[in-house]
C-alpha cells in the first residue's frame, strides 16, 4: 500500500449531505474484477451526460478542481454499500484525502486499506475549511498526518484526531494481512479453544 | 462481573487477540462471499501465495449478477458479468470453499441462502463483503459487511481487524396495528434516527413488537440497520430462533444441539447492562409508510404529503430539494396522489416466503393495474419451490405479475432488471439512492403488502384501505 505522510493539495468542496456509494461509483462498474481504473468513473452520474459529454458545473469537472487531491464534504459521506470500489474509484482519481463532519463504518475502514486518510471534524471546522476549498485552484491545503494538522490556505491550522493503529498502518503503508499473521499463535490457541467450547461451529 | 450487553457476550466470545493499544482480532465463524466483491480478495491471495484459512467456514453463492428471468440456464450476455460470476465458480473450486452455483436449487441472495441452510446460528459473528450482512443479526448473531481488502484478511486469517462500536438500543414497545409490517417498523426507526444515527454503533432491537416478529421479519428488521448507520443489527435469539434454526441442513443436531441450545440461552443483554444511546418507538405509533427522497431517512407514513426542503435544517434543505427535483415531486404533494409505473418485490430485505405470502394475500383474485410492470423475485431457488408448493406463485401470474428466479435482481440493478429515466417504482428493497435501481430511476421504499396495494391501483396506496 502507497504510504501518506503529508500532502499538499487542491480541495474540491462538496456539501451534499448522505453523498452514497452508488454515487460515488454508479453499480455498473462494480463488474470489473480488478482493483484499479475506477477514477474515470468516479461520480459517473453526477460528472458526465448519457452521451459520455461532462456536466460542466459539477466540481470535479471545473478547471480548478480537475486535479483535487482532497475532497471536503457534507455529513455522512460514502453511506451505503461496502464496495471497496468506492475508495478504489477515489484513489484512481487522485484524491488521497476526504473531509466530513461523519464518515459511514464500512466506507471508513475501507478508506485506511486504500491509502486514504478519511479526516472527521466538528461542523465548524469543516466549514471553515469548505470555504477555503471554495476559494479553487489556488487555496493549497496542507495535511499533515504525522503531526495531526490541517493547514488551510491562509495558514489556519486545525488539528484532527486517528486512530494510532491506523495512522501506523498508513504512515509505513503496511499490509495489515501481514501484520495479523504475524499474530497467528494467537488465533490458533484462539481456535482450539472455541472449538472445544463451541465444537458445533 | 459487571453486566453486559448481548453485543459485548459475542465480542468477549470471539476475541482472540487484543492488542496493546486496543486494536483486536475478532474471531469469524461464517464468512459468506459473492461474485461482486470477491474477486479481487482471491486474486490478492493468488498473488501471495496464501490460502483460505477455514475453507469450511467459508460459503459462496452468486446473486447480484445474475439473470432472474426463466431462461437463465442459457447464460449470461453481459460479458463482464458473465466474467464475474465465472471467477466466482473458479475460486470456489480452487480454494475449496462450500458453493452454491447458479443452477443449484439451493441459489438466491447470500443473505436468504446463509439462514436457509442453518450456516448462519445465533451467538456467530458472521461477515460478508455485503453491506446487508445485518440481515444474519436476527438470529443474535454479531453480522456485518466489510470492504474487499477485510474479505482478503478474512479469508487469509479468519478474524477481522476490530475496534468495539457502542451499545444503542432501539426499542419497539407494544403491538403493531393492522397493516403494519417489521418493514414499516425498521424504516420508521430510521426515520427517527436518521441515516447517520446508528454511526459507530451496533444496535440491539427489543421490545414486544420486534418479540412478536417471525424470523423473516426479524431479518428484514436487522437488514437495514445498515441503512441507519449501524455496523450490525441484533436480536436476542428466543423460541422463534431455535425452532426456525432447528433441522436446517447445517444446524447442530444430537448432543450438538443441546449443547449449542444451553450456550445460545444464555445470550441476552443482562439486566442494568449500559447502552450509549437508547431510542424508544410505541409500536401502535407506527404506520404503514413509504419513501418520497434519494435516502433512506426520508420516510412518511403514507397517509402524508410531500416535505417543502424548507422543512429541514442545515445540509439537509438542499438534499431535500435535489431528492425533489430527482423524484419529480412537488412540496405538498399527497403521497398517496403518486403513480407508480413499476413494482418490485424481492431482495435480501423481502425476498422470504413470509413477503410473498403477504403479498398473495393482497392480489388474491385481483389484476394489476393495466400497463403495470411488476416483478416478483423469489429470494432463493428455495422460497420460489415453496410458493409453488404453497399455490402462491399462481396468484402473481394470474394476477399479471411476472415471476422469477432467484437473485438480486432490480435492488440494485446490476443485472437486466432496470428501471428506465424517469420511471417510478414501488420497491420491497432498501435503497432509493439516486440510479439505484437504474439510471434517473426513481425508488420508493415500500413493504410487500403496500408494494402489492401500489401494483393493484397504479399509485401509493395505503394497504389499510384494502383490508
Ligand atoms: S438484494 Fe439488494 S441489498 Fe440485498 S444483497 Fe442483493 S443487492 Fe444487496
């Protein structure tokens, strides 16, 4: 897995509230069976016409935004199903970074396997930051993940809570199947016991 | 011992390794696997070399791609589908895992065929890369869905990477009035909560109304804790649980069974336990109710009118317009005014022989409206046999519906079965995102019973007005 350390980047704002993952990417491609090239199709209902021709004012299309690398959105981004192909579809993009008063579960834990840092902070916060995402292509955000802090255009800086483990993981871009075996004495004794205790399992 | 929760007895049971700063493996005793999320968690083990840790564990059916209509033992057109569902038939066979291909009888949505075959016990904890892995919570069992890097880890490691979520309790006091279904109660709960309500917990559903619940209600009820947020739902297996469980082809027997049954008795949540969060519903408060927006949380009973966007507060004004102007709806609108092109009944949230039974009885003798599209997809090739045995499926076709075979079908439209621009829908599934159900289709949430009324009078209908 790609390691983030910090990143320096566009932000595209995106305010909607519940954005879900049949938005982020639409069902019909979920059939391929690679993880990679999704980014075309990232928002595919909201970004193109049905004659493949882009929706000119959705943010992703807008000049300022066509290289963002943060996304700041509205409460609960990326409800819905547990397609991974929802961050995969985001990190083919480019974006590395998504901002929201809430995250869904599954989506959120999706994120940190992809290489994405999912950020969430309170409303005021991310309203702040939503304006300075406003500002386009030369408002740079600065995201720092070693030290916790985000860094707006006009040097505001805000702090951001994650979870240690998580941020290890990232920050060294480890594979965490790696890791658990690492840890398989455990889940053996683990699985002797369960099956004497549960041996109808 | 301090009291716990039924949620913190099947943690504690399946933890089995915690480790300093309080990152966990958790034990997985059923991992189911479908065609859609898959393939890219097998080809990532073929490329390190690693095997299924406990291929008897692990159970893989294919449902979202595949045709629902009588001549599917032709195959699939669509190519990537086709691909799809092929890698799902070569890895089953590879890593030896238990599999129920498309021309087995015993085929149907992941989550119908998991309960049906007595895979899915209480007391388990139960993945799939499935959101509506909730569904398998009605039995008491800790069920969620995980992206496709977490079906890798589970099918390398057995256990999952875990932090503990919090305790919410939703209560449903009382009994239900007449024409309200476990559907209508869990989209009232999210009505309540909201789609991000139940973020960061896991919810255990109690009180009279969810006791007096089949299993098939119980399940439809736990299947859309997802869609208020929740990473499970469950429900403290009782007498409806065992008997519904017992004599399944994969459930205990003998001595087996008497020992699972003293174990499974004891999983409750211990009086003065503590939930994070506690909401409280009056079951005879509940009515029939139905979608009008693009999520979930927008729910009315049926006997209300379309919400002005003004209505609302915050993000939520102008996701309340743009679901408006996406539905094709007017502020003030009443709901029962909106006609309906196309009904849908199936998916893992009414796909069971007890919807199709509610469904018979409300277009026993009757004709759907003229020009009307409706579809009846049985859950799994098991539930289509059964309405065949029982007479049901006689019903639907004399009525005018068309009959399927078992799949996903029109839930989320991954296969033939699509809505066109602009056509409406009453659907028995659990989502009405925008292009869920195809693109610029447009999705009200409904119980098979109103699904049914909505297919005989050509709009949204109020089931109590043809009782
Ligand atoms: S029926 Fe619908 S919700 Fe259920 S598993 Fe299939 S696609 Fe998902």
């Amino acid at each position: 897995m790609e390691k983030f350390e910090k990143l320096t980047g566009i932000a595209a704002p995106m305010p909607l509230v519940n954005i879900d993952t049949d938005m982020i990417i639409p069902k019909v491609f979920l059939k391929s069976i690679q993880r990679t090239g999704f980014g075309v199709n990232l928002f595919d209902e909201m970004r193109y016409n049905r004659d493949g021709s882009e929706i000119e004012d959705f943010v992703l299309n807008k000049p300022q935004y066509r290289n963002a690398e943060i996304l700041v959105a509205g409460d609960n981004f990326g409800c819905g199903s547990s397609r991974e192909h929802a961050p995969w579809a985001i990190k083919d993009f480019g974006i590395r970074c998504v901002i929201s008063t809430s995250f869904a579960d599954i989506f959120f834990n999706n994120c940190f396997k992809n290489g994405i840092l999912p950020i969430v902070l309170p409303q005021e916060v991310v309203d702040v930051l939503m304006k300075d995402a406003e500002k386009g292509a030369n408002a740079r955000m600065e995201i720092d993940l070693e030290a916790q802090t985000i860094t707006t255009s006009d040097g505001e800086v805000f702090s951001f809570d994650v979870d240690p483990f998580k941020k290890h993981c990232l920050m060294e871009g480890l594979d965490d199947i790696g890791l658990t075996l690492e840890k398989k004495a455990s889940v053996d004794a683990f699985e002797a016991r369960a099956a004497a205790e549960r041996p109808w399992v | 011992m301090s009291p716990k929760t039924l949620y913190d007895k099947i943690w504690d049971a399946h933890l089995a390794h915690e480790a300093e700063d309080g990152t966990c493996l958790l034990y997985i005793d059923r991992h189911l696997v479908h065609e859609v999320t898959s393939p890219q968690a097998f080809e990532g083990l073929r490329m390190a070399g690693r095997t299924v840790r406990a291929p008897e564990k692990t159970i893989a059916v294919p449902d979202h791609n595949v045709p629902t209509t009588l001549d599917r033992a032709k195959g699939i057109d669509n190519e990537e589908s086709r691909i799809q569902v092929e890698a799902l038939d070569k890895n089953a066979k590879e890593f030896g895992i238990h599999y129920y291909p498309v021309s087995d009888v015993r085929q149907g949505i992941v989550h119908i065929v998991g309960p049906e075959q007595g895979w899915t016990l209480p007391g388990m904890t139960v993945v799939c890369g499935d959101s509506h892995t909730a569904t398998h919570g009605a039995f008491g069992a800790l069920a969620h869905g995980i992206g496709t890097s977490e079906v890798e880890h589970v099918l390398a490691t057995q256990t999952l990477i875990q932090q503990k979520s919090k305790n919410m309790k939703v209560e449903v006091t009382g009994k239900l009035k007449p024409g309200v279904t476990a559907k209508d109660i869990t989209l009232a709960v999210i009505g309540e909560t909201g789609t991000a309500g139940g973020t960061g917990y896991v919810i255990e559903y109690c009180g009279e109304a969810i006791r007096d619940l089949s299993m098939e209600g119980r399940m439809t009820v736990c299947n859309m804790a997802i869609e208020g947020g929740a990473r499970a739902g469950l429900i403290a297996p009782d007498e409806t649980t065992y008997a519904y469980v017992k004599g399944r082809p994969h459930a205990p027997t003998g001595e087996q069974w008497d020992a699972a049954l003293a174990w499974w008795k004891t999983l409750y949540t211990d009086e003065d336990a503590h939930f994070d969060k506690i909401v409280t519903l009056k079951g005879e408060d509940i009515q029939p109710v139905v979608t009008w927006g693009t999520s979930p949380e927008d729910v009315l009973p049926i006997t209300a009118t379309v919400p002005h966007p003004e209505d609302f507060e915050g993000g939520k004004v102008e996701a309340a317009r743009r679901s408006l102007e996406y539905m094709g709806l007017k502020a003030g609108q009443k709901l029962t005014d909106i006609e309906i092109d196309t009904v849908f009944i199936g998916s893992c949230t009414n796909g069971r022989i007890e919807d199709l039974r509610a469904v018979a009885e409300v277009v026993k003798g009757k004709k759907i409206k003229d020009g009307m599209r409706a579809m009846i997809v049985p859950g799994s090739g098991l539930v289509r046999a059964q309405a065949e045995e029982e007479g049901l499926a006689e019903i639907f076709k004399a009525s005018g519906f068309e009959w399927r075979l078992a799949g996903c079908s029109m839930c989320l439209a991954m296969n033939p079965d699509q809505l066109s621009e602009g056509e409406r829908c009453a659907a028995t599934s659990n989502r009405n995102f925008e292009g869920r159900q195809g693109y610029k289709g447009r999705t009200h949430l409904v119980s098979p019973a109103m699904a049914a009324a909505a297919a005989l009078t050509g709009r949204l209908t109020d089931i109590r007005e043809l009782m």
